[in-house]
C-alpha cells in the first residue's frame, strides 16, 4: 500500500508519479519555475548583500581561505551523493522498492568520505602551507554530512513536482546562513564567519526537507535495488565529479600559481559573474530535469519541450548576463569598495562565459543521459588544464579568457554530443541566436548612452549604472514584448485554474 505524506504524519511508503499530459508542460514549468526563481533570486540578493557586508569586514585572505576549503568539499560532495536521489526521479514506477536503498547507500558513502576528509586535512593544509585550513575542513565535512542526510527528502519533493516546499527550504538555508555570517564576521570571527554560517544553513535546510516530506527509512538494504542503481549512479558519478574538476580547475590554478588572495579576489568575480547561470538555469533546471524524462519515449515532443525551455533560459539569462558587463565599472567600487577593482575585467569576461552556460537547458541532464556527458568532460578538463596553465602568465584576466573560449565551447557542443544530430544542434543555435543577438546590441547601444551622459551627471557612477541598465532593458524588452506577455499570460492561466 501506498501513502502520501503530508506535514506533520510520518510515512515508510512512496506514491507513484502520474505523469501529467505534455500538453500542459509550458505553463507547469513556469509555475514551478516562479518558485524556485523566487527562491534563487532572494538567495543571490542575500549572498551578494552577505558577499558585500563581509568584503568590508573580512579581508581577501579569509575569502580565499573559505574558497580553498569549499573547493575540497565540493570534490568531496562529488562522490557523497552516488546518483541516488537524482535516480529516484528518474524513476517514476516503483520507486519505494528503492528508496530505503538510496538513502542508506547516500548515508553510508558520506560518512565515510567526511572520515576521508579528517584524514586528509592536514596534507592537503600541507600542500598549500595553511594549518588553519584543518580545523575548517572538519567543520565543512560535517556540513556536508548533514546535507547528504537530506539528500532524498529533497529527491521525493522534487519528484511530486513541489517546488514551493523546495523552495521554503533553500529560503530558511539562505537566510540563517546570511544572519549568521554577518553576525560572526561582525564579531571579528574572520574565515568562520563562513564555515559556521554553513554548518547552521545546511542543518536548519535538513529540518525544513524532513518536515515537508515526513518519511522515515527503514533498516532495509536491497542488493536488487542496489543492482538498479549502480549504473545510473556510476555514469552519474563520473560525470558530476568531471564537469566540478572543469569547473573548479582555474580556481585550484589560480590559488596555487597565483596565491590565495589572488585566488579570492577572482572567486568573486567568477561567482558573482555565473548569477545567470546560478539563478535562472538553476531554477528552471530543477523543474524541467523532472518534467522532461516523462517525454523520452517521445523524441518529439521531448525536443519540442527541451527548446522551449531552452528559449526561456536564453531569454532570461542573456540579458542580465548583458548587464553585469555593462554596469560592472559602476557597481564594483561601491558595493564592494576600492580594494577589489582588479576582479572587474575577469567578470566581465566570466559574465560572457555565464551567458554561454545558458545557451539551452543541460540535454545530458534532461535525458539522463551522463555517459557521454563524462566524456565530454574529460576532454575539456585536460584542454581547460592546459589552456589555464598557459594562461597564468597573463593573471586572473587570461585565466577568465581561458574558461570562457575552452570551457564555454564545451557547453556549446553539448547538444550536439547529446543529440548526435547536426540538424538538432543547428535548431538550437538558431533557438538562441536572438536572445544573445539582441542582448549584444542593446549592451553597445547602452555603452554608447552611457559616455553620452557622463558628461551631463558628472562622472556619478550610480547615475551612469542606471542610465546603462534602462538602455539595455528597455531595448530588450522592446525587442521581446510579445514572447514575454505570452510567458505571462501561460502563467497566470495556470494559477486561475490552480486556483
């Protein structure tokens, strides 16, 4: 028998997923797509105000410090989740066979990887001649550990489509991290500020998951489902641990080759430039990764589906990704203050590279689909090294052009890989070329309104940012009037109905 849970009444059994008709996928995603916007959008408002705050309180030393460790981690994270609770998703028939396998297989794996990050500590502190970077690593592995324990409660919301409880989550992690950092940073605790703001944030998130899917494990380890799992989990694996080495590489270059205070001043810049990426693929991902693997065994309609959520994150992302690159000489001096201007060229490069990351939806992940998605990863990982390390001579800048022409044709040629289908790629092109086209033009046309009235305000940077930036929506939004009131009237067609 089974039973859906519901707050407050704690349940061992699964409901089955329904898969709902295709024809309703475009509103569906929006709406899902509105909370987990929501949710991203006030996560980088906090982020940017914490990075801010801290950037006047902290020095580059700890940002680079924290980055280090987080680099660790995350290669750590890489192995702690297996698969599992991506592949609960995946399945939408009998998954409560499953379940119990999937959570202890997570648990167990993580346990032993944050054992295997106390080991290691101090030789990896050794590599980089820091000592203090031992007791953060401790730290850190236990805020992994708590987020993998919630690792299928997050897996099982996502799969009944409830974005909204998805999203309450995120916002309570997001918002305890943010009082918490700026609290410990304000009482001088320096790097902790953002270890310990983790270890809250990551267990206050687990509480919220388990409340709003109350399942319990059971003691029981099925080989059978284990056996169903490990070669999704296997190819899953090698390709998330891939494409974080890609991702992470210049970083571990520049911290090495250039120095941790190098290192912080371009960690900023590469996150704070990727808020494309992070806040409008992120959400959109979340929600088409669960809608589109119903739609496989119909590649038309799975193709028709995967290009219209493409064109929404084309059209999202190339416009704000635009206006980091135009506003960035005006916005970096005051937000975060003269002593990191030598981060504003890298992102702006970096800005560019985040634009390529959103040309169309991640097809590997759409399809589940990750055994050439590691290959693919490979190549550019040993291209990314070795460009990156030719790079280095020419600083933080070289590095960011490094990343965006080798990792950012990776992305280019995803869809291409994936499809094995040249007319597929090429629709996807064309798919995206007015999105970025128009974003590329109305950037030069608010460059140019921009020295246009400089004079007028006297060299104000905030007038300047603003001038810029209402040059580059208004054209934006000209261009797109029509395709943006069709989202919004899909929309809130949905929510009438919900309603």
């Amino acid at each position: 028998m089974n039973n859906t849970p519901t707050p407050g009444g704690v349940t061992t059994d699964v409901s089955p997923v329904s898969p709902q008709p295709p024809g309703e996928l475009l509103p569906r995603v929006l709406r899902g797509s509105f909370w987990m916007l929501n949710s991203n959008l006030f996560a980088r408002v906090l982020n940017l105000a914490r990075g801010v705050i801290l950037a006047r309180l902290l020095v580059p030393d700890d940002f680079g410090l924290f980055g280090l460790a987080s680099v660790v981690i995350g290669f750590t994270a890489m192995f702690s989740d297996v698969g599992a609770g991506l592949f609960l998703v995946y399945s939408q028939d009998r998954v409560e066979e499953h379940v119990d396998t999937a959570f202890w297989a997570n648990l167990g794996i993580a346990t032993l990887l944050a054992g295997g990050v106390l080991a290691t500590a101090p030789l990896v502190a050794r590599v980089y001649h820091r000592r203090d970077l031992i007791p953060v690593l401790a730290v850190m592995a236990l805020a992994l550990w708590i987020q993998t324990a919630a690792t299928v409660h997050r897996s099982l919301i996502r799969r009944e489509l409830r974005f909204r409880a998805l999203a309450i989550a995120d916002s309570a992690l997001i918002l305890v991290s943010f009082l918490a950092g700026v609290a410990l940073a304000w009482r001088g605790y320096g790097v902790w500020a953002f270890v310990l703001a983790t270890l809250l944030g990551n267990a206050i998130n687990a509480l919220v998951l388990a409340y709003a899917y109350a399942w319990l494990p059971r003691w029981r380890f099925s080989a059978i489902s284990f056996w169903a799992l490990l070669p999704f989990s296997g190819w899953y694996m090698a390709q998330a641990i891939a494409w974080y080495l890609v991702f992470n590489v210049d970083n571990l270059m520049v911290g090495k080759f250039l120095g941790i205070e190098a290192l912080g001043i371009y960690g900023l810049a590469y996150n704070y430039s990727l808020i494309p990426v992070m806040l409008i693929a992120n959400s959109l991902g979340n929600v088409v990764n669960a809608e589109l693997p119903r739609l496989i065994s119909d590649p038309p309609k799975f193709w028709s589906a995967f290009f219209m959520s493409s064109r929404i994150l084309s059209g999202l992302a190339c416009p704000i990704a635009a206006a980091i690159v135009v506003a960035a000489p005006d916005v970096f001096p005051i937000l975060f203050g003269p002593k990191w201007l030598s981060a504003i060229v890298p992102f702006q490069i970096l800005a560019v590279y985040g634009a390529l990351r959103c040309i169309w939806m991640d097809p590997f992940a759409c399809s589940g689909n990750f055994q050439p998605a590691f290959w693919l990863a490979s190549g550019t990982l040993l291209t990314g090294a070795v460009g990156i390390y030719l790079a280095l001579p020419y600083g933080k800048n070289g590095v960011a052009v490094a990343v965006l022409i080798i990792v950012g044709a990776a992305h280019v040629s995803t869809l291409l890989i994936a499809s094995r289908s040249l007319r597929i790629w090429l629709r996807g092109l064309r798919n995206a070329a007015p999105y970025f086209l128009a974003a590329a033009a109305a950037t030069v046309l608010a460059e140019v309104a921009r020295r246009e009235f400089a004079f007028a305000v006297s060299g104000r940077r905030e007038l300047l940012a603003l001038v810029s930036l209402t040059t580059l929506f208004v054209i934006y939004g000209a261009v797109f009037y029509n395709e943006m009131r069709d989202y919004f009237t899909a929309w809130r067609t949905k929510r009438v109905v919900a309603e």
